[in-house]
C-alpha cells in the first residue's frame, strides 16, 4: 500500500505534467484555462483566446507548452 502512495506522491510533485483543472484560469481575462506555458520556470495560464493570440510569440521561448484546447467542445 505504501507503494501506490508513494506513486501518487511523485505524481503530485510534477507539475509540468498537471492536467489543467476548471479552477486554472486565463492570466489575461479570467476565463477558464486551457494552455499552460511555463517560461523561465514561472507558469503562465491562457484561455484558448489568448494561447493562440500570444501563442506564437510565446511558445518558441517557453520550456513547456501544455495544450489542452482540444477538450474544447464548444
Ligand atoms: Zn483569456
């Protein structure tokens, strides 16, 4: 059993790899977020509005790109 809560803690301790949640928010305008940037080890949080409008500015210098736009149904 210690074993799984180990698992769940190494888990937990990678942030890069943390599903966005609905409580992940849009830096610029609040809405939900659903691309994370990590850049210079800070993250950035957008909305899919504006992950594709500073997308191509950002996601060249970022370290991480975590797209999850494509659980977008609307
Ligand atoms: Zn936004």
């Amino acid at each position: 059993m210690s074993t799984l809560e180990h698992t769940a803690e190494v888990a937990e301790a990678a942030p890069a790899d943390r599903p966005l949640s609905g409580l992940d928010r849009c830096d610029s305008c609040g809405a939900q977020a659903y691309v994370r940037a990590t850049l210079s080890g800070s993250e950035l949080l957008f909305c899919a509005h504006h992950a594709a409008k500073h997308e191509a500015k950002l996601r060249p210098m970022a370290e991480a790109w975590h797209d999850e736009s494509h659980k977008l149904t609307a």
